[in-house]
C-alpha cells in the first residue's frame, strides 16, 4: 500500500534530464516517427514515469503489478534537443476500487522557469 | 479556411506492433517490465501472453496526430488504456488508427481518436488538440 501521506504533495526533481537529439533520434526510430526535428508528443513519459516509479516504490507501492490507467499530455511548447527538464511530480489522489490501489500523479516539466510539458498518469495496482 | 471541418473523419492508417519493436520501445524508453518481453514471465502474473506498453500503443496513435500537422503542433494528447494489446511471437499485430474532427477554432482543431486491433478497441476517450498553421 501507499504511504497515505504522501497524498497532495510534490516532489520536485533533484536532477534535469538532459534531451539530446540521439534520446529523439531513438524514441523516433523506436514508434516509426520519420521527423526527428522536435520530440514526439509522448516523449517526455520516458522522464514522467521514471520519476514516478521512483517516488511511488519509495513510497511503498507494489510497481510489479502496475498497470498504466490513462495518461494525458499538455505541451505548451515543443521540446527539442538542448532542454534540461526538471520533473516535479505532484501525488494528485489515490484511492481503492474493488481492491485495486488507483493513483493519479501529475508531472510538470520546467526548462528553467519555463513550463514546457505537464502530464497526468493514472497508475492502477492491480489486486 | 481550415483543411478541418467539425464531424469530418480522418483517413485511417494502420501501424505494426511485435516484440522487436516491444524491445525496442522498452530501450527507448526505459520501460523494461518485462510483462512487455517474456512471455514466461507474463503469463506467470495471469496474463494471456505479452502485452505491448500502453505507451507503445498511444505513440503509435501519437504517430498518426503528428502525421496532421507535425509533432510541434500537438498541444494535447490524451488517452485511457482500456484493453491490452496482447503480442504473440512471431506475430505482427495491426494497430488501426482514425480520427474524427470534433472540433475547430480559428487556431486548434480537437481531434477523437479511435485505436482497434481487429474488433478491439485498446484506447478510449483519446483525443488531441493541434495548432493549426
């Protein structure tokens, strides 16, 4: 079970993620995306959800039977090789239903002062 | 006057899922659970065989919104994961992907999504947002 107490709160992210064009150039080449000039709309949940799972195992949830809910991606401008990202991580609610753990954790990417993406994940621990 | 107009419906594209493009979606995005690589594994925590990220699955779909107007144009993107993808070895599973305009303003077009393998349908409440140029 999650620590109930970390319910509300954020995290902001100690370390920048460092895009380079070889992290696009790969995700690109990895989903079949033939324009490597900006980064795909679902990039940064290789950033997201690394620090999700991250914080939520340090806070006691089984990741091993994760299943991904929904996730939604607002992006205010595109990201491209030269961002530093920090990735501040808000625990939005967690509650059961029929004794599956759902969490919802919303993310927000900052190049500087500048927010550049934020994202939601619903993350479902199954029963 | 934009190329999009409200009820319009967007041609359909079809993309390939199997387990090379799993491992290689694993490795570029750092997602390793291997409920998404071996088969063993992921029929030991009650699953029919491999299923594909659901994010490998919402990229694809993300493919076809960036085949719009451009990846920099997508403003939003959102999606909720309602059946898994199962990948057989050996398999290429087809993902169909179309769209329907919902609506338009001067700048934006808000775009549903539709994502079926088969008769399947793998992502609900999908829609995106893109700036019209």
């Amino acid at each position: 079970m999650l620590n109930p107490d970390i319910v509300g709160r954020t995290f902001p992210g100690a370390v920048a993620f460092a895009v380079t064009q070889e992290s696009i150039t790969e995700f690109c080449t990895a989903i079949g995306e033939p324009n490597f000039e900006v980064a795909p709309p679902t990039y940064t949940i290789k950033i997201t959800l690394t620090e999700s799972e991250a914080l939520l195992k340090e806070s006691g949830l089984d990741w091993s039977r994760v299943v991904h809910g929904d996730q939604k991606f607002e992006i205010h401008r595109p990201i491209v090789a030269g961002d530093a990202l920090i990735c501040s991580s808000t625990i939005e609610s967690a509650r059961v239903v029929a004794g599956n753990e759902i969490v919802s954790v919303r993310s927000d990417l900052h190049n500087g002062d500048e927010l550049v993406a934020s994202s939601w994940s619903t993350l479902v621990v199954r029963a | 006057m934009s190329r999009y107009a409200v009820g319009q419906e967007l041609a359909p594209t079809t993309y390939v899922i199997n387990r090379a493009l799993l491992i290689g979606y694993a490795n570029a995005s750092g997602d390793q659970n291997p409920i998404h690589q071996d088969e063993a594994f992921a029929k030991s925590v009650g699953l029919e065989n491999v299923i594909a990220h659901g994010m490998f699955t919402m990229a694809l779909a993300g493919r076809y919104v960036s085949a719009l107007q451009g990846s920099a144009a997508v403003k939003e993107f959102s999606a909720r994961f309602v059946k898994p993808v199962v990948v057989p070895a050996d398999t290429d599973v087809e993902l169909m992907v179309s769209g329907k305009v919902l609506e338009v303003t001067e700048r934006t077009a808000k775009i549903e999504i539709s994502a079926y393998c088969k008769d399947v349908k793998v992502l609900g409440m999908a829609k995106a947002v893109i700036a019209l140029s």
